[in-house]
C-alpha cells in the first residue's frame, strides 16, 4: 500500500492508528532486551522512543560528510519536505532546537508587557517555568474528573482574564502527565471564536500516539487561515530523536515570523539532525512499527494493571498514568532499585506515577517487577 505524504500526514499527524496501515507485523526494529543495571537502568522515565533511531536515520547521519560547510541549503530543503509533509507552506513552519525551544520562543514573542499565561494546573512544566522566568503570571486552572482538562473553566478563567491582560492559552494536546485527550471540537470551537486578547500556545507533541479518532490536530486550524495560535511539534517522541535536538512551529506567517525572532539561527540547525529527521519523515515503516510497538506495550501494562486492581488513565500515547494511592517516592526509590526509573512528581497529582512505555520486552519486565512489588505488599 504506497501511501503520499498528505495521506501519511492524516494517518501519523490527525494522529489517526497507525496500525490501520496493515496487520500487527512482527516489530523488526526491536532492539534485544538486557536486563537493565545501574549502570544501563532501564529508561521507563522520559517519554521517549524505545526503538531508537531508525537504521535509515543512523544511515542517513553516517552519510552527512559535509559538516565543514554552512547547512543554509539543507534547512531550506528540509523545511520544503516539512511543510509539504505537514500539508502547509514552508513559511508556515519554523524549525527549532527540541520544542521546549519553541516554547519558550512562543511564549517570549507572544507576551506583552501585561500578560498571563492560562494553562490545566496538571501539564507539562515548560510553559509556566519560561513564563516565570519572564516575569509572566501563570494561572492554574483546576483539572476536571479523573484529571481531564476542564476546557469549559479554562475558557472562563481566560475570558475574564483577557478583559485585563493578554492572554497566552497554553494547551498540552494529549496532555502530558495525564495522556489523555481534550475534546477536539470544543477546541476548535474555542480558538475560530477568536476571542479576544487571547493567543493560543497547542502543544501537540504526543500526537502521532493517539488511537482516538476524534482528536484532530489544530494544524487544520492553521490551514484554515486562523493566526490566534500556533502548533508545536517534536522528532523527540515517536521520531526517535530526542537526544538530536530538532521540534518545529507550525503557524500563520505573520506569527511565525514573531516566534523566529526569539530563536538564535533558523537557518544553522545541526545538519546531521536535518538528515535523521528526513529519512525518519520519509521512512512510514518505522513509523509504523514504533506505533505498534507502543500499542502493545500499552496492552502488556494494561492487563498487569487491571490483574494487579490499580488504577490507570486511558493512555493516547506513549506513557500511562497510574494510581498508586500512595506516595509516589518509596515507590520510585524501590523500582529505582530494580534499576528502572519512572516518572518525577507532578503535583497536584501526588500519588500518581507516570510510566514511560518501554519495548514490548521492557514493559514484560517491568510487570514482573510490578507483580513482586504487589506480593511484598508495596503496591
Ligand atoms: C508536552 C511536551 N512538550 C514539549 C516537550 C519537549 O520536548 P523536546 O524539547 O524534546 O521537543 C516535552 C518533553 O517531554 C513534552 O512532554
């Protein structure tokens, strides 16, 4: 089934199942298991993708014998196969060192001199941790049941907001600790009523993971015309590259224009990165199977969980959040002595643990471990 890159960006970007693509193949990029050690602990921590890099990618970089000369030309190129990739125009798309660059980039370029960052008081910390550094009020509005992002409140808070100040939405899209997802429509609905005052931050880098059919990613909104947000991506999730630094901004012109302002160089990204990240768009194999791969991870977690009664978010990416209805840190210090590290405290979420999905082979592992811990009475 040969697929062009637009029907490959409805599949992989609207965050549609991969899987739909063919039946569950053998995962051929599965790296072999080793018992981790404290030396190499197993990583069930950072959200990234346990496959590592695609053998294309790692070609692709060993392949990048220019690293004497300026990469202006490879950026321009990259960014054309970006934004064809994305359905959007080049100018449409900044490149960036990881998201959290554009994050911050965003939020400095956005911010008036009397500005308020809105955002669910349980999210990735980015966002409030750039808007306090630049002197940036952060409200933090109340999670609804089972930790679900209250659009409803975040619409209030901002509005009453917006009479006063500038208002700066930022919304982590599926969340992060949470991984689930906000409603798509109520979304859309909120940033085309353009309210005013009111810019809107969307961070969506889990969204390749999703399996929800109604979660639509807010580039579309971006297609539409609408210059009141911007869509931020990362090759750190299911790309693979997390350690090689490349996230980009997809917006309005005239918005990306702003953002690049606050960045050092566009035009001096690592050249190796642009490689990687070419052949890892390119290469909807691996795509494919890192999907796969997540999805049955996901399963293995899920049934030791429901077996063990404890509690857990459904997941639409690449970690789950689950309930140990008890304080996460002995929990952490004993897995830590397994050698696997798990997910940090985020407050107000204090007796929750976030857990990385590993291989398929790693998450066996950990579920035994998970199992041990139950007979000990630990969990
Ligand atoms: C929601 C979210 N946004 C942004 C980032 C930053 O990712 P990076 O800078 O590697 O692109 C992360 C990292 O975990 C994240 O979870």
């Amino acid at each position: 089934m040969t697929l062009n890159r637009r029907q490959l960006f409805r599949l992989v970007g609207a965050g549609a199942a991969l899987s739909s693509l063919g039946t569950t193949a053998a995962v051929a990029a599965q790296p072999k298991f080793v018992e981790p050690t404290a030396q190499k602990p197993m990583l069930l921590c950072f959200n990234e993708n346990p496959l590592g890099m695609s053998e294309k990618a790692k070609e692709a970089i060993a392949s990048t014998m220019y690293g004497s000369r300026y990469p202006f030309a490879q950026v321009i190129a990259f960014k054309k196969d970006l934004a064809k990739f994305m359905d959007v125009k080049p100018d449409e798309v900044l490149l960036t060192h990881g998201s959290a660059e554009a994050i911050r980039a965003t939020i400095e370029a956005e911010a008036t001199k009397n500005t308020v960052l809105v955002q669910p008081e349980l999210t990735y910390g980015d966002g409030a941790d750039v808007a306090k550094r630049n002197n940036i009020l952060v409200k933090n509005v109340k999670m609804g049941p089972d930790w679900s992002i209250d659009l409803a409140a975040l619409r209030k808070v901002a509005a009453a907001e917006a009479k006063k100040h500038r208002v700066l939405v930022y919304l982590v899209n599926p969340n992060n600790p949470t991984s689930t997802i906000a409603d798509s429509n109520e979304i859309f609905n909120w940033i085309k009523s353009q309210p005013k005052n009111t810019f809107f931050i969307l961070d969506e880098a889990y969204a390749e993971f999703v399996n929800d059919p109604s979660f639509k990613s807010c580039c579309e909104l971006v297609r539409q015309g609408f210059d009141n947000l911007v869509v931020l991506k990362t090759f750190s999730k299911i790309f693979a590259m997390a350690g090689m630094r490349l996230g980009y901004a997809v917006g309005d012109v005239k918005v990306i224009n702003k953002i690049r302002d606050h960045v050092a160089y566009e035009v001096m990204m690592n050249q190796t990165t642009l490689a990687a990240a070419l052949s890892e768009l390119n290469d909807k194999e691996f795509l494919k199977e890192s999907k796969e791969s997540n999805d049955e991870a996901r399963e293995i977690l899920y049934k030791a969980l429901k077996e063990l009664n404890i509690p857990y978010l459904p997941s639409q990416t690449n970690f789950v959040f689950i309930d140990l209805k008890a304080p996460l840190k002995p929990f952490a210090d004993r897995m830590k002595a397994e050698h696997i590290l798990v997910g940090r405290p985020f407050p107000p979420a204090v007796q929750w643990c976030r857990i990385s999905l590993g291989t398929p082979a790693e998450m066996r592992y950990f579920v035994e471990k998970l199992k041990e811990f139950r007979q000990k009475g630990w969990v």
